[in-house]
C-alpha cells in the first residue's frame, strides 16, 4: 500500500542533481556573456549539449548561446573593408557608447563618400552625445542639405538632445521659425 520501489527516491534525487549542475553551468554561461568572454561562454554551453542531454530545455537554450556566441565573436574579429562596413561598424561602436571609435569610423566611410547623408546624421548625432558640439551642428548641417528629411528626423532624435539648447541647432531643425 502506497510504497514505492527503494529505487525511486534515489532517481528523483540524482536527477535534481544533474538538473542543478547544468542550470549551474548555464548561468556561468550567461554571467560569462555578460563580461564579453564569448569564447569561454561558447565552451560552457558546449558542455551543457555534451554532459546534459537529458536537459531539454537547457540544451536548447545553450544551442541558441552558442550560436550568439559564435556571432559576437565573428563580429568582434571582423574588420570593416568598404564605405558601408565602416558606416555599420561606427554605428554598432556608437551603440556601444565608444564614440571615438564610431567617429574614426564615420570619417572613413566619408572619406570614400563625402555625400553619403546618413554618414552625416550620424555622425552629427555620436557627436552630439560626444559633447562636440560645433562638429556635431557642421555634420548635422551638411545632413539637411543633402537630404531635408534629416530635419524631421533630428527634431525627434533624443542623441540630439545635448544641443536642444543650442540657436544653431534650433536654427537647422525649425528653418521657417527664423
């Protein structure tokens, strides 16, 4: 009556155990992702696929890590070749808040594209959040002359946001206020 084998105890145990020790290599996974040691990451997911695959959902959730993994480290060891890698690039280090680094950036793309509007706008916006603020009015200015759309967009940008204060920067978003 209501007695289970001697055995079934022990099963539920040991595989709590190996539950806790993948969720434990996973979260080491994550925490590693976290300080952008991708390759190390990549490793403790690995082992996760190897050493649990009872572990469905963490299989699966460590298969897509690896795979990010796999993609910031490609990113990371890329190097940018054409007007259009530099632009993404600068962009990318500029959603990093590594604003030198996009500006270096942007110069090259417009070194081999002196009119490419979008290099302008944002270019004028790392700027802006850069603190350069002179620059940041010249690049947001050619911007408008080569497309006036960037006006509209400029009026909304919250990177824009350290010149709202600024007559020049008025001046170039509100022309008809003037």
């Amino acid at each position: 009556k209501g007695t289970k084998a001697p055995g079934a105890r022990a099963t539920t145990t040991n595989t709590w155990m190996i539950h806790e020790k993948a969720l434990k290599e996973f979260e080491r996974g994550v925490g590693l992702i976290q300080k952008q040691d991708y390759s190390e990451a990549r490793e403790k997911f690995r082992s996760i696929v190897v050493s649990f695959p009872q572990e469905k959902e963490l299989v699966d959730r460590s298969s897509v890590y690896i795979r990010i993994c796999d993609g910031l480290i490609d990113r990371k060891e890329a190097q940018p070749r054409n007007p259009e890698d530099f632009f993404y690039f600068g962009v990318l280090r500029a959603n990093e808040a590594n604003y030198d680094e996009a500006v270096k950036l942007f110069d090259k793309a417009l070194q081999a594209n002196p009119k490419d509007e979008k290099v302008h706008y944002v270019l004028a916006s790392t700027l802006a959040l850069k603190g350069d603020r002179k620059e940041a009015l010249d690049h947001l200015k050619d911007a408008i002359e080569l497309d006036a759309t960037n006006r509209i967009y400029a009026r909304n940008d919250p990177d824009f946001e350290p010149l709202r204060d600024d007559e020049s920067f008025q001046n170039l978003i509100h022309p008809e206020e003037v």
